[in-house]
C-alpha cells in the first residue's frame, strides 16, 4: 500500500527488470512510482506529471541520461535527479553533479542505498521549502550563504555547486583572481560536508618557506634534522578527520608534489625521518589564483596531481563581473569593522553605492573590504557618504602617462607599475605581502620594484 504523502517518484531505465525491483523496492517504503523506458517517454511523462524526484540511468539508447538530465531540469525546476549507472566511475559521477544531479548511484546497489538517497533528496528538498516559506513570511531575504555572499545570479550558481560536493569526500580545486573570496567558500564547502564538526585546517602554500613545508604538511620525528629535538605532527595529522585546506597550490614546490599526490591516492603520510607510513583520514581542498595548466606546460606544476585536485572545479569570477552582490559584501564588512570597534550601525547613501558599483575592483573582494574599513575609519557620521573617502579614493582611474607625448613603451610600462604598486599599497593600507598578493607578484619583486621606484 502506498503512502501518498511520499513524493511521486519517476524510475528511468532501458532495462525492465530494473524498472521492476525498483517499483517494488520504493513502493514498499510508500513511493508512487511510474515508469520510462527511455528519455522520450520520460520526457512526455514529465509533460503531464509532476515528479519532485526521478531516478535516471546513464546508458540507454538513443538518448543517453547524461543528455537527458539538462532536459529534466530544464522542463521541471526544482526536481531532484539521481543518476544510476552500472558503469560508475569517479569522473563520471563528477560530470552528473556538474549537469545538475542530486547524487549519483553505481550499480549493482543495495535496496537501502536507493531509499536513503531518496529521503536524503527529501530532507534536502523539505529545508530548502521551508526556507523559502520563512523568507517569504518574513518578508526578508539573506544574501549570505554560510558565509558566502551570493545575490548575483553566477554567485547562486557557485553556492548551488558547493552545496552538491560537500557531501563528497572528491578534492576540490577553487579557481579565480586573488581576492575573489576562494578561502570563504573552502570554508562553506567544509561548513555544509560531514567533515563539518572536525578540524578545519588552513595553510598558505606561499607564505611557508620551501625547505620547511615538508615539515609543516607532514610533520617530522625527532633527530630528522638539525633542530628536530621533538617529534612533531604536521598539518595532515592535525586535519584527520576534518578538512585540510591548501590555499595558492600552484606555490606548492615541485619536490613536494608526489607527496601530496601520494596522499591523494593512497590516504596515507609519511613523516619527514620516518620509516613507516601513516594513514590519514582528510579532505583536501585547494585554490590558486594561477593557471594550472599553464604551470605544467612551464613544467613548474605535475600534470597528474592537477588532474587529482581538478577533480571538481568551483571558478569564482571576479567582483566586477557580480556587481550586484557589491552592496551585500560592503555592508557586511561594515558591519563587521563597526562592531569590532564598538560603534553603531553604518548606513551607505546612495551616492557611495552607486561609487562602489562603479569601481574596476582589481584586487575584488579583499579591495573592497579595505575600502569599507578606511570608510568606517574615516566616516563623520552614521551615514556614510562620499566626503567620508579618502582622498586618494575618489581619484579617477586614469592611465598614468595619458597626457604625456611621449612614445617610450619603456617608460610608459614604468608609470604603469608604479601606479598599480601605489594603488595596491593604498589598497592594503600598505601591507606589503598583501600588495604583492593583489599584483600577482612575489612578495621579494614587490620589495624590489619599492626600492627601484623609490617608493618607501
């Protein structure tokens, strides 16, 4: 007997035996179920019915499911699909959650497996209804997704991404300019994952001296080197059970990158002096604001280790390409320096807005974050407005040497840099490891072109 209070569940499948156990196992735990024995007759069911969840196979004929499901998407929004092959692997199961699919199941499966994917798709879809009843009612919609600003539109998209991986124990490669915010999504996909009551562990691969960052990822034992007086344990084993984020990998020197592929594959650390390995239980989530690929072609990253990290890519775009979660971002870092300094709420006129939405923001988030806190610095009142700027804000972006005659390529490339090492100083409140960071330099180039330029 069927419980009609289960949602109506659509089985796609070539296969009648398949179509069989399955509308036998679901409606013994009180699914309606109607059948399709390929993608077009899924496709005229769906126009008739409404199905919140269907189970899709991959290999079938004509239309396979990997083409199917855009379609399922498309003519149904909100519906749950879980995809079935008897053909899984890794890569094939990435492609599924990247077209839109809740979850994936390889074949042969248990019976159980199918309904826990089921009432997890349902617990999913029933928080999600009752979020939007809550925002309705109160009349309220929060842009901030654990952590995360999202109102643009492709901002939605990433947030909708990370929320299909973090169940997944797959590495997980962030990509975008420096700036962008890629650590505060590792932190959400950490956040929304099982892992989320272990240990996060973040690390800067750039900011760790090369011949000390086998010691800090691995840890060592005593007497491994001059100095090693102790046994020490190195940030894999601190991270066990939890989430090991690797932020700028492309930084990762290339001696120590077998051994992080070594991880990857096989679970398992050794220490540096250590004659024995040890398994670890960690999820590896890594950025780069670099071009990977471009690095292997110069042979200064491994081929086979960025294909284990890009198992998922999450791009984030830059902020002048999701202008509209501008005003979000400022008021939350205004919000965030007004109450670290005790005073009372920042309100934006318009006229600031509508400034900030017109800036180029080429260090992006982080820009815009030093920016709200010398407003909040430098503001008269509680409401900010553009006397509140410092001068050297509202200064227009023009090219340096735009009114010279001059047609040295040479020292028109030298006013260049000097203003972008002026903008990215001012930007930083003169951080330089940040500025270098902004400029996409090292931080030792960075210290040298300040002395060239005599900009101390």
């Amino acid at each position: 007997m069927t419980n009609e209070t289960q949602p109506r569940v659509l089985v796609v499948d070539d296969e009648p035996g398949m179509r069989h156990m399955l509308r036998l196992v679901l409606g013994k735990a009180g699914y309606p179920v109607e059948e399709a024995a390929n993608a077009e007759e899924a496709l005229r069911c769906q126009e008739t019915n409404w199905f919140p969840v269907i189970l899709c196979d991959i290999r079938m004929p004509r239309m396979d499911g990997l083409t199917l499901l855009p379609h399922l998407l498309e003519n149904q929004p909100g519906v749950t699909v879980i995809m079935m092959s008897a053909y899984g692997s890794i890569d094939q199961a990435v492609q599924c959650l990247k077209l839109g699919a809740y979850d994936y199941i390889s074949k042969p499966f248990q019976p159980d497996e199918v309904v826990l994917a089921l009432r997890k798709a349902e617990e999913r879809r029933g928080l999600l209804q009752e979020n939007r009843y809550l925002r309705q009612k109160t009349g309220t919609t929060d842009p901030e997704i654990h952590g995360v600003i999202a109102v643009s539109p492709v901002m939605q998209q990433v947030m909708g991404a990370v929320s299909k991986v973090a169940d997944s124990p797959l590495p997980v490669l962030i990509t975008g300019e420096t700036g962008t915010g890629k650590e505060v999504v590792a932190r959400a996909v950490h956040e929304q994952s099982p892992r989320s009551s272990g240990d996060w562990i973040a690390v800067n691969c750039g900011a760790i001296s090369p011949h000390l960052m086998e010691s800090e990822l691995f840890g060592h034992v005593r007497g491994a080197f001059t100095g090693a007086d102790r046994n020490r344990e190195g940030l894999f084993s601190m991270a066990h059970g939890g989430t090991l984020f690797l932020d700028e990998i492309g930084e990762l020197p290339l001696d120590l990158q077998p051994k992080l592929l070594r991880v990857l594959q096989e679970s398992e650390i050794r220490r540096v002096g250590d004659s024995r390995a040890r398994n670890v239980d960690v999820r590896i989530l890594a950025a780069t604001s670099r071009d990977l690929q471009q690095e292997v072609q110069k042979g200064r990253f491994r081929e086979d280790l960025l294909y284990r990290l890009n198992t998922v890519e999450l791009y984030l775009p830059p902020l002048r390409e999701r202008r509209a979660d501008i005003p979000a971002l400022a008021r939350k870092f205004a919000d965030m320096y007004a109450k670290r300094s005790g005073q009372a709420p920042i309100v934006f006129s318009d006229e600031v807005l509508h400034w900030l939405d017109t800036q180029n923001w080429p260090g992006n988030a982080r820009e815009l974050q030093n920016t709200v806190e010398k407003l909040v610095l430098f503001r008269t009142g509680e409401t900010l407005t553009l006397s509140d700027l410092p001068r050297q804000q509202t200064r227009r972006n023009e090219v340096p040497g735009a009114e010279d005659r001059s047609f040295s390529l040479k020292e028109a490339t030298r006013q260049l840099e000097i203003d972008f090492i002026r903008r990215a100083l001012d930007a930083t409140g003169g951080n330089r490891t940040r500025a270098a960071e902004l400029l996409e330099i090292s931080l030792r180039s960075l210290q040298y072109k300040i002395r060239d330029y005599d900009l101390s």
